[in-house]
C-alpha cells in the first residue's frame, strides 16, 4: 500500500484536495478548484466531448459567448431524486458522472505531482445531503460511484465538520470541548468533540466525537434570499398577465423560484420553459422586465447574475451596505443592500432556521454555552457577519475561532484517516 493517501472536500462551490503522508501524518500537497463544469455548444460530435472544470470553465465561458452548458452548485443536485440524468451535447450524464469529472480532475494533478496512482482516499459529506433519510442515502450513494468512477478503489466517508476539527486539534495547546461550525454552499454542518492535541495519532477517538448535527442551508441559500427580494422583481414578479381580457393574474411563481435557485437554474434552458416565458411576454402586454427574465434564460446570464449576487454578499462581509448591480444584454438595474436590511429582512428567516436549529442541538446533549471552550468556524459562508453574530451573542467573542475557511475540512479529512479506516 502507497504511504500516500488523499482527503477530498467535494463542496458546494469549491472543491479541494489533500495529499497526506501516512508515515510522518503531515499534508504535503494542497490542489484546490471551484466547482464549476462548462460544456461548449457542440458543433461536431467529436466536440461533444469536450468540457472544463474551475477557473478554466469560466474562461470558457466567456470565450464562447456563453454559448454552452455552465454548471455551477452541482452537489445540491446528488440528494435530487427527480434528476435522472441530464443530456449535454447529446451525451446522458447522471449525478454521479458530473461529480466524477471534478473528482477526476483532481486526482489527476495529485497523480502527476507524485507520480504514483493513489486509490485510497478520505471523502467528506455534509452531516445531511438532505433532511429526508432516503434522499440522504442517495447522496452518499451517488458519491460513491463518483468515487469509483474516479479511480478510488478504497474510500472511506467522514463528516465535513469532524475533518474541520482534527484540523483545529493541530492548533491546540491543551484540551478542549469545541463546537466545529461549518458553513457552506449548500449546508450548515455542527460537531461537538472533545479535541487533545496529545490525542493527534490515536486510531480510537469514538468517545471524543459527543455529537454531530446539521441543517440543510449554506451560502446559496443566502444567495437565493437575495435574488428573491432584491433581484426578481426585475425579472416580472409582481407584473400580470392576461389570457383572458379582463381577468389578469399573476406571472406563474415557479418562474422565480426557479432563477432563485442555482441548481434549478442549471435545468432551466428547456424548449417549454422559453415558450412559457415567451406566451407570458405577449400576454403581459411586452412587459420589459417579463423580457429581462427571457434574455436571462436564452443568453445563458445566470452564472455572471449569481456573481453579482455573490459579490454583494461579500461585500456586506466588510461594509454596512453594498449594491447588487446587473448590466448585461439590455437588462440593467441596480439595488442598495444594507447590512440592516440583509439581516433583518433579506435573510432573517434562514438565520432564525439556524439558530434555533443550533439551541436544539445544544439541548438535545445538555451543553450550555458556557460548557463549550472554543467555537471553531469554518468555511466561505461563515465569513457573513450577521451569521458569526448569532455565535458572538450566544458564547463571546473570545470564543470564536477560524482557520483557513476553504481548505481546513479537506486537510482534516485526510488527518482523520487512520479513524475512519478502524475496523467497526
């Protein structure tokens, strides 16, 4: 067996790999990619063929004049049971063979840098994929067959929380009762574990694991709280239409629900879904923003839409107010978002989801806040400031931590190998 194993945090909007080395338990190579898949309109068959994955598909994108199938927020899709398989270019890809294609191209740069094939790897899973059980045993099921499609022979699953504290155990000086949690894309996951950094190479930590826990919102659904309020009037929600003179009604809600979501938006460019549009543009009387929603779909603007949004977002990481501004192709607006404004209007419901789902969490293991020594927060999403405010209030600040909020739960997974490999 390789002395070589890899530990993969498949996420949301990034993905990332580790190479860790078995014999001195130390991380030698990090690789990292957004999770991103561009597929160019196919000319011949052999192009059908073609795609890229990470900054390289957005490059692509944008040379092709958005000519193509982007994919973005892909691991939303693995708990879906309705999606069967999708067909680009002519070629059927299932859940399974989309993951694949980003797993693979990670694997390959690890490879190449060790000139070994290394088929043993730690995988990171949300605590949930989905609060339905049967959609959550879907999820892992189609990631494995990612995994073996990818060339892992020998793969072990871990959840993404716990990879984020074996990570923080390496900073520790003495022994801590640490709430891990991370925030992502697509999920907010907890884990409350006794870490010791004298504990770092014992194979056994089962009795240190107290709890895990997790709910099914991250960064996307922040992202879609946006579009929804400060985005969709600008595509027609609110504008009539009239099938029937005299008798108007409201343009169909799944219009807006649909541009809300990204892994929904991915599906969206269907022959029916562009002549609903285009009937509901004629009967609203040519409404221009019924037209923005039109152009938005049949000129493929949902990814640089979603950056936009993205970017408002981070914005209000660091500034009181940001604005969500969207030139592109005729559609032009431009909206003021406060800080006070996204947390108490805009998000405030999903915050309110996560803290209460966190006061469950505490009191379903008896722990008061004062019990916890350390809050360790990881991942992109829990940089939103109206999110780590939730955890200021309720333990301090002095008990708020943070690590590399993009690769710390990748490089745990790998450390947490010779666990997850323990006999049961």
């Amino acid at each position: 067996m390789s002395q070589y194993i890899y530990g993969i945090d498949f996420g949301t909007s990034n993905s990332a790999l580790v190479i860790l080395d078995t014999h001195t338990n130390n991380i030698v190579k990090l690789f990292t990619t957004p999770s991103l898949l561009f597929f160019p309109e196919a000319k011949t068959a052999y192009e059908g063929f073609n795609f890229s994955i990470g900054h390289e598909a957005v490059e692509r994108y944008v040379e092709n004049r958005r000519k193509g199938r982007f994919m973005k927020s892909i691991k939303k899709v693995l708990p879906n049971k309705s999606f069967i398989d999708t067909r680009i270019n002519g070629k059927s890809y299932k859940a399974e063979d989309l993951v694949s294609l980003i797993l693979i191209h990670l694997k390959k740069q690890a490879d190449e840098f060790l000139g070994q094939n290394i088929t043993t790897a730690v995988i990171g899973r949300p605590v949930v994929f989905d609060e339905n059980p049967e959609k959550d045993a879907l999820a892992q099921e189609r990631l494995s067959k990612a995994a073996r499609i990818a060339g892992f022979t020998e793969f072990y699953f871990q959840m993404e929380p716990i990879g984020a504290a074996f990570t923080y155990e390496r900073q520790l000086n003495k022994q801590e009762l640490v709430l891990v949690a991370d925030f992502g894309g697509g999920t907010s996951d907890f884990s409350l574990m006794r870490l010791n950094p004298d504990a770092i190479h014992l194979a056994d930590r089962r009795t240190d694991m107290i709890a895990k826990g997790g709910i099914y919102i991250g960064g996307d659904s922040f992202d879609s709280d946006i579009m929804w309020y400060k985005g969709t009037t600008h595509f027609g929600r609110g504008v009539k239409e009239e099938f029937t003179p005299g008798k108007p009604l409201d343009l169909p809600l799944s219009y807006f629900q649909n541009i809300c979501s990204w892994e929904k938006m991915n599906f969206l460019d269907t022959l029916r879904m562009r002549t609903n549009i285009s009937k509901s543009y004629m009967f609203s009387g040519k409404n221009p923003l019924v037209k923005n929603l039109l152009t938005l779909i049949e000129d493929n603007l949902g990814y640089i839409l979603f950056k936009q949004i993205e970017k408002t977002k981070i914005d209000l990481t660091h500034q009181d107010e940001a604005f969500f501004e969207f030139n592109q192709h005729e559609i032009d607006f431009s909206e003021l978002v406060t800080l006070n404004d996204f947390e108490n209007n805009i998000i405030q419901k999903n915050l309110d989801r996560i803290n209460q789902y966190l006061i469950e969490f505490l009191n379903r293991q008896q722990i008061n806040p004062q019990d916890i020594d350390a809050i360790f927060m990881t991942g992109g999403t829990s940089m939103v400031r109206p999110l780590k405010n939730i955890f200021v209030e309720r333990f301090g600040e002095n008990k708020i931590k943070s690590g590399d909020n993009f690769n710390s739960v990748a490089m745990g997974l790998a450390y947490s190998y010779k666990v997850v490999a323990q006999p049961a």
